[in-house]
C-alpha cells in the first residue's frame, strides 16, 4: 500500500526514519529530544508501506495510553490518516487498511507477551526500566517466517550499571567493551556490530520552546544526576555517591605511597559467595595518621569451591596473613583455618555501621590494579525507594562484595569521627 504523506521533522531524526539496514536500532537521548515521536512515525510509515505487525512494550502496560499509544493517535491525527488507520483503546491497538497492526504490551503481564507470534518488529520504550532477562525474551519473541526483523529501543540513559550500557556499551564486570559512550556524543549516529546507535538531545527538537530547555538547564543547580541525563542525554552515575572520596591511582604510587608511610597499618577482609555471589578479598594499607585508606590487591572470582578458593589463596601466599571473614560463614572459616589460613571471624557491625565507617576516611585510594574494586565501588551509589523517594540506609543499587570485604577486614579499626576524637586500634 502506498500512501502520499508531508510531514515536517527535525532534521537531526531525517536519515532515521527510512534506514532500516540494522537489526537493533538504539536510540539514546535527554529529555524533549523528540526520539520517541520519530520512533513512532517511522513504525506507521513501515507499516503503511509493508504488512507487519509491531509490538510495542513498556515495563508497565498502563503506562502505554499517555505515551506510545497516545503518540501514535497524535501523528494519525497530523497526517490526517484517522480515516484509513483505525485506533481502538480497549485493547489499546492501531490497524491499518493493507493489514498491518500494532499491539501493546506490559511486561508486568508476561503471559501477554508470550502468547503473541508473527512479530517481525519490536519497540521497546524506556528500554532502561525493562529487566535484561525481559530484553532476552522479547528477542525470542521477535520471528517472522519471511519479513526481516527489528528491535528498536530507546531510553533515557540512566546509571552506567543498567543492561543497557552493559550491553550497548561497556561492561566492565566482564571486561567486555562494545561502544565507548563518549563516541557517540560526539559522532551522534553510528553503525557497530550490526547496530544503529543514535544520540539526541533537546537542542535536536526544532519545536521545543526555549523555555522547555532553560527549564532543563536550571537542574545543574539542584540535580546534577538528572541535568545530565536530561539535558545531554549521557550515561553516568545515578544517584548519591557512598564514597565520594574514592580515588583511582596506579598500582606503582600506590605502593610507594605505603612503603613510604610512617604510621602504616595493614588490614585484609574476605566476602565469601559462589555463582550468584562472589568471593572477594582486599588487602588494605591503612595511614593512620592521614586516616587515609588504600586498597593494593585484591582477588575476586565466582563459582569455585571452598578447596579451589584455598589454593587461590595459598598461590597469593595468603596462608599465613590474618584475615578477617564474614561471619555468617563460619563453616568456610572453619575449613580455611583446618587447611592452615590465619582467617577469623570478623565482629557484628551493621551494614550501616560499616558504612559510616567507611565514609570517614579522608580518602580512599584504590589500585589500578584492582578492577573489581574499582567496577563496584567507583559508581556505588544510594538505594533510594521507589515509593518514597527517600534514601534506604545501607542498602545499595549493586551488592558490592568487595566493599563487604573492606567491612570485615576493617572491622577491628576505628575511623576518627567527625567530632575530632583519635582513632584508635584495637
């Protein structure tokens, strides 16, 4: 079917709407940037051209009826296509004359999507607030036998912890980097790996007032997070920062740092975990004098068995280094201290307790050659509660086992307080 249409777009979204040579299209943007409106335009156009049926998916399926089903109504509307394209809001669907259609769908209702075939192109909106494993399934969900397929999504990019960047982007738990983020900021469109990236930001959205952007620009002086996030549309740390004193440096100044220091006390915490969790020990150098803290090793690994681990450690030459363990895990100290480990049963400090402590420091210099610490620690933020709004104390938007490392090594160790008084040794 071949409908005549004019429609003014912003210049910046013109290529996207008629290239369709990937599979997966990702599109990144700040607030107002126009992205969701050319998705959807560029969704009618496909499916006025070729019979398809498109799926459209949210995290929550409610939220579909003032944003895409609603942006959609509106651009029928514009085009003055009402009279040919149908809408109907119970079920939220659009049909068209040549058979096209396009669903919505929740993935609050995991049985809705289940049920659907002959899908050959997929939106997913806010794709950040969708879980991974709900990414992987509409994969699987995305079959037609003779149409090519396409998965669109987009989002506003939120904390650099979220399946999005570590899929699209940099995954650094996994030492594994697809895209730098910063090269798409500056080249704004670019094809990898089979993939269409595409960043956009207020500025691209001819129509926005200047007021909708001098609105975004006064978030620097009250969010900074968020000014990020909306007025340039970058990834990043989202949230208040645990260890807003953390530094990087390289492993060689670090140790010079501690071979150097005159009020040297050395510390050593283990985490124990297995696949979900991790076993994670860090070696610390504490100056008591500066009360700063320095992480100069580590070890870090998943799935291994308590004897596996024991070698590990005895490789390190940890066999005969007091350590201080998790002492919920007293069947694994036990077993470390029978194989000749100096490891002990750290005291029972709160979560909170333990955080506080940690926020004493003056600085907390990590290693270069500590990537774990640095993956966990560096971006470690906050736990908020979604209902509220409000900060939950010693809870966090990752389980940082390095860190719990650092509590139970650091146990015995009291941090100057605010208040002035000495630290001390126990």
């Amino acid at each position: 079917m071949s409908l005549a249409v004019e429609k003014e777009v912003n210049p910046h979204f013109e290529d996207f709407l008629f290239d369709w040579r990937c599979k997966t299209q990702l599109l990144v943007g700040g607030y107002g940037s126009s992205k969701s409106y050319h998705i959807a335009l560029k969704i009618l156009l496909k499916l006025l051209e070729e019979k398809r049926t498109a799926l459209v998916v949210r995290e929550v399926y409610d939220t579909h009826r003032d944003s895409t089903f609603s942006l959609f109504c509106e651009i029928i509307e514009d085009l003055k296509l009402g009279g040919k394209i149908k809408t109907s809001s119970s079920p939220m669907a659009v049909k068209f004359p040549n058979g096209s259609k396009i669903i919505f769908r929740g993935m609050d209702k995991p049985e809705k999507v289940k049920s659907i075939n002959n899908i050959s192109l997929v939106w997913l909106e806010e794709g950040s607030e969708i879980k991974y494993a709900g990414f992987k399934e509409l994969l699987g969900r995305l079959r037609h036998p003779t149409l090519d397929l396409f998965m669109i999504i987009s989002t506003n990019p939120v904390s650099k912890e979220n399946w999005v960047y570590t899929h699209f982007f940099i995954d650094e738990e996994n030492e594994r980097t697809v895209l730098d983020d910063e090269r798409l900021y500056k080249e704004r469109t670019i094809i990898l790996n089979e993939v269409y990236y595409h960043h956009s930001v207020a500025d691209d959205n001819l129509f926005l007032p200047q007021s909708y952007i001098d609105q975004l620009e006064e978030m620097k002086d009250y969010d900074p997070d968020l000014h990020r996030i909306a007025r340039f549309g970058k990834f990043g740390v989202n949230g208040k920062l645990v260890l807003p004193q953390l530094e990087e440096w390289e492993h060689e100044d670090v140790m010079r740092e501690i071979n150097s220091m005159g009020h040297a006390l050395f510390k050593n915490g283990m985490d124990f975990g297995f696949s979900d969790s991790a076993n994670a020990v860090s070696r610390m150098c504490v100056d008591t004098e500066k009360e700063w803290l320095y992480v100069w090793d580590e070890y870090y690994t998943r799935g291994k068995t308590d004897p596996e681990i024991a070698d590990d450690l005895a490789a390190m030459g940890l066999r005969k280094t007091l350590m201080k363990g998790d002492n919920a895990e007293a069947k694994t100290i036990f077993y470390l201290q029978q194989k000749g480990f100096r490891i002990l049963s750290c005291y029972k400090l709160t979560r909170i307790e333990n955080t506080k402590k940690m926020k004493r420091f003056k600085k907390i210099i990590i290693s270069k050659n500590c990537p774990n610490h640095i993956r966990e620690l560096k971006t470690l933020t906050v736990k908020i509660d979604t209902r509220t709004g409000k900060e939950i104390p010693g809870e966090f938007n990752i389980d940082p086992h390095t860190f719990s490392a650092m509590w139970y090594g650091l146990d015995d160790y009291e941090v100057a307080n605010v208040k002035g008084y000495n630290a001390k040794r126990k």
